[in-house]
C-alpha cells in the first residue's frame, strides 16, 4: 500500500491495534475499517451489505487499498467489529474529527443521550456531543448496564476540547460536578432544570414568579423574544434572564453550582396560523454566562438541533433504530462507523440531502472520492 495515493482515514488507522491473534489474520485492519466506512457512507446498513458494497466497488477501492486477499466476508467484517474495542475505535473518531474539523469558540455543544432500539433487550444507549454551528458529532460514550447518563457525560466531556464553548445538556445532565467539569475545560454551560432537581427548580421557579408580581421593578435583568414561522404554526418563545444576587442566597440548593452567573426562564408558545394559541410551555435553566437574554436563547435553541438534526438523520437516513446489530461491540462500532459517515456527508459543500449524497456516493465514484478527500 505504500505505493497507493495516502487519504487521512487510511493514515488514522494504519497503526491501530489489532485485537485478532498475531499471524492469523488475512485481512489487514486497515482495510477492513476503509471498506466499512465508504460502505455505510454510501448506505450499507448491515455486515451482509458491507461485503456486497467491498466486492462491487473493488476496482475502486484498490486506488488507496493493496486488498491483496480480495474482500472480507460479512462473517469476517461481523467478528472484526465484534473484537474491536470500541474505546479504541472512537478514539480515532475523536482525533481524526480534531485534525479535520475547526470548532471555533462560542461554538455551541449539545450533549444528549440516545437509545439504538434495534441492538435488542439490552438496548445499546450512547451519550454524544453535537457542534450545532458546524453540524458534526465530536464524540460519543457508551452508557454501562446498570449505570445512567450521569455517568457517561463527564467521561464524554473528559475526551473533548471545549475551550471557549458553550456546553448545554438536559436535566438529567444538571449535576454540580459536571458543570463543574465544563468550567474546569475552561467552557461554559446552559443547563435544563426539571423536578429531578428537586427545591432548586421550585426556588428558581417561585423566584421568576415574584419577579413577575414586581414586574422586575429593580431587578437586573435582560429580556429576548424570537417569533418563527413555519411547518404551518407560528412559535413564540421569550427569555428572561436573571443575575440579581438576592435571587442567589434565596434560592437555598445553588451552592457547588460553579461559575452561576443566571437563572434563565424560557416560555414557548405554538400556534397554528389560524392564530389559535396552545397551552405555552414553561423551562427553567441555569448558566455560567453572563444574564445576556439574546445569546442563553440562542444557546437554548441550538440545544434542540441535536435532536432536530442529530438524532433525527441517524433514524431517518442512517436507519439506526432498525440495526439488529447485538454481538459484543459490533452494535456500538457500527454507530460510530455512522458518525464517521455522516461527518463526512456533512463536509461536503453540495447543496443535496444527506440522503441524496448517499445515494449519489454509492452511483458516483468521483463523488465517492471527494468525500473521502485525498491529501
């Protein structure tokens, strides 16, 4: 292979250890990760149809591969995956998405968890990180049996660069030793409050109510309000942002809470275009930023990407709910060869759907290339 054009991915896995017995191996590793990753990229969702994609596509794939043994079988790309540790192989995930990827600071980062249904009763769920500006997954973590998200999100957060970021998580990430890790990363954090938190959400709640009955008379505070059409409603949503120090040692349970800087309260509003309003719904935040109104909105509203953007294209155009993928770490492997693909989808400049791109990957061998991008 030393003779074949080089590409980056084929740089990141040349010296990735190979967890099958030394000298019993036909297939080199590299080979086997290249051939999986352009085959999901171009929308393989089982081993059988990896196998399908490597033999189809062999004249291809030998311009950077020697595949001096031909192609693997489904049965050998199954226990490869199996083998791999799945720490090892989102490791490269994570350099290869910092050597290729610029996120810049302000940048927003949602973390949130999601369950692949489909790798059966012991249902595989993974917390990961999304770069809502840059429309990329920087990172995912598996959630151990017996163990929860709480768990997860700082060894997540421990693997990331989030200097000058704005890291937002749902309540069940509202914990004081993870927004303590966030500060510490030197990022700062937007994070939901719901009942799980006990008197604190009540306290911020009961303060944003008496703020009301004094229309904030001498109360520093920001306001902001966006109002959005589309999908045939209308959505209003209004913030108000507090950073009074008597709401501070009112509210009894913010001690450990590092960096506090505001309380945040969000009401949204929906309503068809026939005006007829619904029901608003009422959010409370914490955050490390200053009271600015305009940017925890903003902040708030990036958050809801990982599920509009993230979560969604993995279902709808990766298929991940539907994988029957259940042998050791090949469920958690394929999620990452997901990621990997849909990066790389997202890098492109073509003004096509995901979907599209997919298909025109597998029928176009030139635009194949330009995803992978050589050096």
């Amino acid at each position: 292979m030393n003779d074949l054009p080089k590409i980056s991915l084929t740089r990141l896995f040349a010296d990735m250890d190979d967890p099958r017995v030394v000298g019993r191996s036909t297939y080199p590793l590299v080979e086997v990760v290249m051939i999986a990753i352009c085959a999901v990229l171009c929308g393989a969702e089982t081993w059988t149809e990896v196998e399908e994609f490597g033999e189809s596509k062999r004249a291809w794939l030998g311009q950077f591969l020697t595949l001096e043994q031909g192609i693997p079988s489904h049965d050998t790309f199954r226990r490869v995956f199996s083998l791999l540790p799945a720490e090892t192989f989102e490791s490269r995930f994570r350099q290869w998405v910092e050597q290729t990827f610029q996120v810049e600071s302000g940048q927003v980062i949602a973390v949130d968890g999601k369950t692949v249904r489909g790798a059966g009763l012991r249902a595989l769920h993974l917390v990961s990180a999304w770069a809502h500006q840059a429309g990329i997954v920087l990172g995912q973590r598996k959630v151990t049996e017996k163990s929860n998200e709480i768990t997860a999100i700082p060894q997540l957060l421990d693997d990331l660069y989030l200097a000058g970021c704005i890291v937002t998580l749902d309540a069940m990430g509202t914990q004081t030793s993870i927004a303590q890790k966030i500060i510490a990363k030197k990022a700062d954090y937007v994070l939901a409050l719901k009942g799980n938190q006990g008197q604190f959400h009540a306290d911020v709640a009961e303060w944003f109510d008496w703020a009301d009955q004094q229309q904030f008379h001498d109360m520093p505070h920001t306001y902001a309000q966006t109002i959005n059409k589309n999908h045939g409603r209308i959505e209003i949503r209004q913030c108000w942002a507090l950073s009074d120090p008597r709401a501070f040692e009112v509210i009894r349970h913010h001690d450990g809470w590092t960096g506090l800087q505001s309380i945040v309260r969000v009401k949204r509003e929906r309503r068809s275009l026939n005006n007829i309003p619904v029901t608003p719904e009422t959010v409370y935040f914490i955050s490390s930023l200053p009271p600015d109104a305009d940017v925890l909105l903003r902040a708030i509203r990036a958050h809801w990407s990982i599920e509009n953007n993230f979560h969604w294209t993995l279902d709808v155009v990766f298929r991940e709910d539907d994988a029957r993928l259940r042998v050791l770490n090949g469920a958690e492997n394929f999620a990452i060869l997901r990621r990997f693909a849909l990066n790389l989808l997202k890098r492109h400049p073509a003004k096509l759907s995901l979907k599209r791109k997919r298909f025109k990957a597998a029928l176009d061998d030139s635009f194949l290339t330009q995803l992978l991008h050589y050096f």
